[in-house]
C-alpha cells in the first residue's frame, strides 16, 4: 500500500514529530511505500542532516515538500496530521475519491476553534488518543467516525530501574505559554527558591518557540537564574513537570516514565492526563496551587521511588502502551470505518490545495522580511526620509479608504467584547473589572484583551480570556468582530469603527493634574485638543463617578462637541472591588505578588506620579531610610507610573523589604487592597485609594513647579483628611505608625459619589443590552 502522510515540519522537536517518525518507522518495517510530504520547505542539506540523526530507515521514505494539490494525491491512503489540514481532503476526494484519508488529532479538542474547518464530509476516520477524547470528538462535531488509539512509541526504551531521589526538575516542550503553561513552572520555582528557602532545587527547561523571551525575562524577572537552566545538558535524574492547560498524551511524559525518572503532572483542564496516567506509581498530580504542589513535590523529593513500584510501571507501560497500536491495526480500523462512512457526492471545493501552498509561501516570506526589517538602516538623506515619511502616509490613507469599504460589509458580533487598558501596557483599571463582570453574567461572550507583550498575555490568560498583540492584524481582527468596545484611553487612529459598534470610554481615574482643553499651557492645550477631538467622537458612552468629575472631563475632553455622547452615572468599576471588603480576596493577592499568606504582614504602597521625560533617578524619599525606621513586619511596594517602568529594576533591588513590580504585571487595585497605608505626591491614586479609609500622605516634592506648569483641579490643600508631609522618612513613619484608620467619606462623596459594590455589574449589563 502506497501511504502519504502530511506534516507540518517534521525537522522540529516535538510529540507530533516524533509521532510521524514513530509511524514512518513502523510502515517501513511493515513493507508499505510511503511518502512523508513536509508542509514547510526544507533544503536537502536539512534533510540529511535529519536522516543522520534519525535513522537509516528514512533513507526508505520519499520525503518530499508540500506543493499544492500534486503533493497529496496519487496514493492509496492520506494521513493528514493537523486538522487545519483536513480541508485539503475536499479537492483530493473530488479528483481522487478512492483515497482513503485519515485525519489524526494531536492537540487538544479545546484548541480547535469552532471557526475551524474540518471538512469531515470528506475524512473518511479520525483518530484520537483516549476513548474520553473519542467521545467528545463524536459528540461535539456530530461524526461518529472516530476511534481511539495511541500513538506509536516503540522509539521509547523501557528501563527496569528506578531513578530513586532526585530535586531536579525538567520540562521538555514547544514554548507555546498559551498551551504550555510554564510560566506556571516559573511561578512555583520562584515559591519553592525563594519564599521555601530550597535553594537546592534545579529546573531544567528544553525547547524552543515563541515564549523563549517571556521564560527569559520571567527568570530574570523572578531571580532564579542560578536555579533554571533553559537549554542546558539536562541531568540523567529528574523528575518531569507537566503543567499544560490540555495534552492529548505528552510524549516527554511517556519518555521520561520509560526512563525511569518519575512525573509531577497537571492533569489538565479536562482531566485527560489522569485517565491517562493514573495507573502509575511513577506518576504524582498537581493542582497549581502554589502551597500544594510545593508539599507535592517536597514529598516526592523525600520519597525513594523504588524497584516493585519500577517493575510494576513497566508491565503497566507494555499493556497500555504496547498493545494494539501497530500500523496494522490502525490501517485495519481506518479500513473498518470506511466501509461505514458512505460520504455523498462532493462539488468542487473553492479552496484549493494549491492556493493554500502559495498563501503559506507568502506568510512565511512576510515572517522573514519583518525579521530583516529591524536590520535595514533608515534613510539618512533627508530629503529621503521625507520621501519615506510621504509614502508612509500615502498606504495609511490608502488602508484607511480600504477599511471604510470593508467596514460596509462586516458584522459584528454582541457575544464579542474588545477590552483595552493603557493601550494594552497592562491589564487592569475599569476595562479589566467591566470585562470580569461581563465573564461571570454571560458566560459564553469571547472577550478579547489588548496586549503589547508577553507577560500581559500571561495575565490575561490567567483570567481565561484571549491576548491579542496591540497593531496586530489579529488585534484588528479581534476589534472587527466585537460589537462592544471598552477602553480607558482613545482608540488606536488605525482602526475603523463600525456604525453596530458600541465603544464604552471609562478614562483611567479621577483626575488631579489639568488635562487636555484645561491645560494651562495655551500651546500644549491647542495641541492636544485638536488630536483629541477626532478621537472623542468616536466615543458612544462615558462612565462618570460623580456630578463634580462629569463636569471635569465635560470641560477637558469639550464633551458638548459631541451631542449623541451618553454619560452613565454608574461610577467607575474599577472601585466595586475596593468596597466588597473582601477578606479572602486579600489574601489570594498577597499571594500572587509576595508568594506568602501571612496576615501579620503590613504593606505600605508608595506610587509616585509621572513627570514629564523620563526620571532617571529614584524619589527623593529615602525608602530605605523609610523601611529601616518601620517594625519587620512591614514592607513597601512600588508601583511605578506606566512612562516609568524603566525604574523597576532600580527600586526592586533596593532592599529586601522593598518590593517593585513590573508594570505589566500589576493591577493597582489589587495593590490598595493589600495596602495599609499610601504614599504619593499628586497622583489620583489617591481618590480610589480614598474609598478603603486608611492613611494618604502626599508629598510635597516640586509640587509648586508641577502646579504652575500643568495645573491642578483642586488644591491639594483642601482635601481633608490627608497627610502632607515633605519628603523625610522619620516624618512619614510616624504618619505610618500613629494612624490606622481615616475616615475619607467626605471625600469619596463628593468626588466619587457613585461608586458603589456593584457598580461593575452594573456598568456589565447596561453595556451589554446597549
């Protein structure tokens, strides 16, 4: 029998890699022809390279690049290994119909987009990995043409002893966060190092892939560069980490049983690993929760695995593993099903195999000249660089007229919600609060989140909601299809509002400093308001927390410009979580930014404010002077301005007690919760602070300048109940320690009198009958 199979590159590491190669293997010995057709173009000095390090058996196989249509037809059965490769099956059921085609799932059904074409009309079998797999495939897509059977890992080589004790950890996979979860890993590692005190633990991580610079900068970020290793010689004894959100087997997982290493595994959302792996003894679960996997792993650490556990593991291996998955058993169930499946006449499909080879060749081509971009020095001349810049503004006006055609014909969808905060910087203030509300009253609504990196997509992912890189053209799609709209700036001048779309404005808090028409400077003012104005029309709501704040932004923002603006008076979202007072909440935050639960602790927030350029030098409050004169049970956290992350590193290693975050990881409102008390100079931070009626000491550094410069709304002076104090760290301390409660209700009433418990929940609904 003449058997193709389709893979996408079967030059990278990984299971379904290693799964074609397994299968090609075994078709070999088995007498078959067979064609291994690589969707990726490769050079025949890669293809040697390969046939060196994977076997002489390859020599055997014609290996061949994806062309179009030609590549896939003329064989007797097609085994397409990714199902956004089943649609292929169309065209060659049209030209060749008595191909068999067998189409295998080696990622998790809840990857499969529900926009996903599957074409299976025309797949004759699917294979699965489990029978609980098999029975969702069949239920959720309604095809009853699917069998399990797990894949071939005759490559695995059983040893009967056991690796007794090991701390080393490994992880071998893609760097895909979003599937993989390993930043989870870098998380508890950072428990175990630092809040545990065992220093002795290693991890080794084994990969490639696009999270590479997210994993670099988490461990840098989190200090454990003495203790994670990525791509270093792994150890001969480890114990294997899983902590992926789905597997449909894990073949590292299976490789490092068969050695005889042991396995810390997520089960995963859908439990698939634990049917899969419960048998063993080999095999601990973890539950990702920092405090319980940390005793999951310290008890495997203690625990000698020993030779009858070993003995009984590889029996349990041979019978799970070994039994039934030759190829002749799956060509024979294939076979099987195929007699079942009498597929109906098939018109010609619109897609082609040949327009998707050229579309895949354009991509990539695209991949590499955005690559090279960064790399071709700009016009020095000129005159050029004019030239560029005219250019540049000519296609923008050209996709702009294009947008407006397309925007003639798109829909967009009310079960889709586009939430931006500070530009996709971070993921927090009122967008975040309306889009958690919006997610626990309409469960099935698709909220996508603006990100401009990694470690916002980490943070967004935590909530179950999809990352979408800011000025991507998946960023644009996302917005595209949202009926609802939430920001707390302006809008990117690229996108094309559609007349269905509802944009919700929240702003990003209760302003202190001028903004916009109240600009005390007459240039800076005319400047930004006519930026601005433009921008603003394209507003269809905007949040308000009090008579006196609509009046503010009315006159910085010339609200009256537009008629058909509508101000709800529902208060700002982002505070209903500061007026739940919730107890539990406030622990699980201590958590998530100090890895510890100790409610002894006390935390002072220190949030100096923006100036104008980049400050390259710390406050003129002495912290460490400042934690020095505090008891050992108190702490200070920083939270810079969005334009001063570059400081983070600055403060971060100031003193062990002093604790600075990176900006694209902190929510702000999570920081009041934990906080006791607040320092600042003139940021707004100090009105949703109010609302938790604890200590507010204001600085007076260069308050004058800032207030003759830009200007103020009030006079800080007037607001009662707040400490000013100069810069000094005996005269702050002492503010610290002799009050502990402040009564700020004048405050909060007359600024942010609307502001209620519920005001998330409230904003959610109204917006989502809009």
């Amino acid at each position: 029998m003449h058997i193709k199979i389709l893979g996408y590159h079967i030059f990278q590491k990984g299971g379904t890699s290693r799964s074609n190669l397994n299968m090609m293997r075994a078709l070999i010995e088995a007498g078959h022809e067979v064609t291994y057709i690589n969707y990726v173009g490769f050079r025949q000095s890669h293809l040697n390279k390969f046939v060196l390090e994977s076997g002489a058996f390859l020599k055997k196989v014609n290996m061949i690049t994806f062309k179009g249509l030609k590549s896939i037809v003329d064989a007797d059965m097609l085994i397409l290994t990714r199902e956004d490769f089943f649609h292929l099956s169309r065209e060659v059921k049209y030209y060749q119909n008595h191909i068999t085609i067998l189409g295998e799932i080696h990622g998790p059904l809840n990857m499969i987009a529900e926009s996903e074409d599957l074409a299976l009309e025309t797949i004759d079998a699917v294979r699965v990995s489990t029978p609980e797999i098999a029975e969702a495939f069949k239920a959720r897509f309604e095809y009853p043409f699917v069998f399990p059977m797990y894949v071939n890992t005759n490559h695995i080589e059983l040893n009967p002893f056991p690796v007794e004790r090991t701390q080393n950890l490994m992880i071998k996979a893609r760097f895909e966060d979003q599937v993989k979860d390993i930043s989870y890993a870098l998380r508890l590692m950072r428990y175990i190092v630092h809040t545990k005190g065992e220093h002795q633990v290693h991890l080794y991580l084994q990969g490639y892939g696009p999270s590479l610079e997210l994993y670099e900068t988490l461990i840098q970020y989190y200090q454990l560069e003495t203790n994670v290793h990525i791509n270093t010689p792994i150890p001969k004894d480890y114990i294997y980490i899983s902590t992926s959100f789905y597997e449909t087997l894990g073949y590292s997982i299976l490789e490092a049983i068969g050695s005889g290493n042991r396995a810390c595994i997520y089960p995963g959302d859908d439990g698939v690993l634990a049917s899969i792996y419960k048998s063993f003894y080999a095999v601990s679960f973890m539950n990702k929760n920092l405090d319980d996997d940390y005793h999951i792993l310290k008890e495997m650490f203690a625990k000698t695995y020993s030779q009858s556990e070993r003995t009984a593991d590889v029996e349990q291996f041979k019978r799970q593993f070994s039994k039934d998955n030759s190829v002749e058993n799956l060509i024979q169930r294939t076979m099987s099903l195929v007699e079942e499946h009498h597929q109906d006449a098939i018109t010609k499909p619109q897609k082609s195999a040949n327009r998707y080879y050229y579309l895949g060749v354009i991509g990539r081509t695209i991949k590499r000249m955005k690559r090279l971009t960064p790399h071709i020095p700009k016009p020095q001349n000129n005159l050029l660089f004019k030239g560029y810049q005219k250019g540049r503004s000519v296609l923008f006006k050209v996709e702009s007229n294009i947008k407006t055609y397309r925007n003639r014909k798109r829909q967009v969808s009310a079960k889709h919600v586009f939430i931006e905060s500070f530009h996709g910087k971070n993921f927090s203030g009122d967008p975040k609060y309306i889009a958690l509300a919006v997610q626990r009253l309409y469960p099935d609504t698709h909220i996508y989140v603006s990100s401009v990196n990694a470690l916002v997509d980490m943070e967004i992912r935590s909530y179950q909601m999809t990352p979408v890189r800011f000025g991507s053209k998946a960023y644009v799609k996302a917005f595209e299809q949202c009926r609802y709209i939430v920001i707390n700036g302006n809008l990117w001048d690229r996108l094309t509002k559609h007349p269905d779309q509802k944009v919700i404005q929240t702003w990003h808090g209760f302003p202190m400093k001028r903004m916009v028409n109240d600009l005390n400077d007459s240039t800076e003012r005319m400047n930004q308001s006519k930026m601005f104005q433009p921008r603003m029309l394209k507003w269809d709501v905007v949040l308000s927390s009090s008579q006196y704040y609509e009046s503010l932004i009315t006159s910085a923002f010339n609200l009256k410009q537009h008629p058909q603006l509508v101000i709800w008076n529902d208060g700002a979202p982002r505070n209903s979580v500061l007026l739940q007072n919730d107890e539990e909440k406030r622990s699980n935050i201590q958590e998530k930014y100090l890895l510890t639960k100790d409610t002894s602790k006390r935390y002072i927030l220190f949030c100096p404010t923006w100036r104008k350029g980049e400050r390259h030098t710390v406050s003129e409050l002495d912290l460490k002077a400042l934690v020095g004169l505090l008891p050992e049970n108190y702490d200070i956290l920083v939270k810079l301005h969005p334009n001063e992350g570059h400081m983070q590193k600055v403060y971060q290693n100031m003193h062990p007690r002093i604790h600075c975050f990176d900006n694209s990881l902190v929510d702000i409102q999570e920081l009041y919760i934990i906080s006791d008390a607040l320092i600042t100079d003139y940021s707004s931070a100090i009105f949703d602070y109010a609302h938790l009626n604890r200590p507010i000491i204001v600085l007076t550094e260069d308050v004058d300048d800032y207030k003759q410069e830009v200007g103020f709304y009030f006079d800080i002076e007037s607001l009662s109940n707040i400490d000013r104090v100069a810069s000094n760290a005996k005269a702050v301390s002492d503010v610290i320690l002799n009050k502990k409660h402040v009564n700020h209700q004048s405050m909060t009433q007359q600024l942010m009198g609307y502001d209620q418990p519920q005001t998330d929940e409230q904003v959610a609904k109204r917006m989502m009958t809009l």
